[in-house]
C-alpha cells in the first residue's frame, strides 16, 4: 500500500456499550474528514480480502441471518452464550429496528463493505450507541433480501467469507477454504495457528517485518 494517509481518532474503549461510542466518534471523523470520498470501502484490523473484489462485490448487501426467524434468534442465544452483555445489545439493536419499522436484518458482518457518508450521517442521527450502528445502517438504506453469510463463515453460500476463531493446524482442507473465499475474518486466537502460517507461506517476504510509522 502506498499514500496511506493516517486521521488520528483516539485509542479503544472497553465495556459494549464504551466500544459502540467509540466506533461512532471515529466513524463521525471519518464522515467529517475532506480527503475521504462519499463512498469509502470499511474494514476492521481482522479483515482480508483473499482474492480480487470487484466495486459491486463490495457494495454487495450482506447479512448474518433474519431477526424474524425464530430458529436464528435461538442461533444468536447459543453464539452469544459467554457475552451476555453484547448478546444483550444485538438482540435490543435488532428489536428496536423492528418496532421502528425496519425489516431486522443483522447486519453485523465482519467483512469488508462500502460505506455511504451520507447515509452513514442519517444513521448516526437516527440511532444512538446504544443500537449497533452497522445493522441501523443495512436496515435503513437496503431494500430487498442481502446475501445471507451465516454467524460463523462456514456455512457461507457461494464461498464468500471464512471464519477462524480458534487456534488451527495448516491443513489442506484449511488451505483449499481459504484459496477459495473471498474473505477471511479471524479472531484473537484463531490468527496464531492455520491463518498465520497461510498469510506467511503465501507472501513472499514472509518472516520479514517492519515497524509502521505514520
């Protein structure tokens, strides 16, 4: 990557509801920056994108399941069975859109996506922190069914995204997922075992690091 511009927008937060203000007040800096365009591609730190994306592959509308099925809001209790706080707040977020007016997606994918500032601005005017602003933001502006990318990643349709949350030997049933998504997601530990080993063999200056400066 190269003209990488930094916009300083404050540390981390702990506690849900500490963590939701927080991405509000760098997604406002975002909206409020000049040197960022109306439409702008957002990713966390987790995100990769595995293979080339097209503008229509990242505008595409995703969701993780249907709040109105009451088969996926058994699904989201047994996800969310050791963070009853943030199991809390999805299912409060998704309530409220309902009782709004809105469908009841949940929006709450960690993929890469495309991002409107207007339409980001009504959201954040429309909602607070205490409703997670990535599913106010796929239920107010998306009409229609999206793609529908499952809770873990690996029940995804048409290989879209992959999953790892836990540590994973490199296998070759790991490495076919992995050739064959578009996107990876991992958490804390899922990076250290299969991810890792495959972003150093597949990169040619694996090993090799330097240290960032902005």
């Amino acid at each position: 990557m190269t003209n990488v511009k930094y916009l300083p927008a404050g540390g981390g937060a702990h506690g849900t509801l500490a963590k939701q203000q927080n991405i509000r007040s760098k997604l406002q800096k975002i909206i409020d920056c000049r040197d960022i365009s109306q439409n702008f591609v957002f990713m966390c730190d987790d995100f990769y994108i595995l293979k080339p994306v097209s503008i229509g592959n990242l505008s595409t509308a995703r969701a993780r399941g249907d709040f109105n099925d009451p088969l996926y809001r058994e699904k989201l209790t047994q996800y969310y069975k050791n963070s009853r706080g943030f199991k809390r707040f999805i299912f409060k977020t998704l309530q409220n859109l309902r009782e709004r007016g809105y469908y009841g997606w949940d929006g709450e994918i960690h993929a890469p996506r495309i991002l409107n500032k207007k339409l980001l601005q009504k959201t954040l005017n429309a909602f607070d922190y205490h409703t997670a602003w990535a599913s106010s933001y796929l239920n107010m502006h998306f009409r229609g069914k999206p793609e529908i990318i499952g809770l873990t990643g690996r029940d995804v349709n048409n290989h879209t995204r992959i999953v790892y949350r836990n540590d994973q030997k490199l296998s070759s049933e790991i490495v076919c997922k992995l050739e064959s998504s578009t996107f990876l997601n991992h958490g804390y530990y899922g990076w250290n075992g299969a991810v890792k080993n495959y972003i150093l063999q597949e990169f040619p200056n694996k090993g090799k690091y330097e240290k960032a400066t902005v």
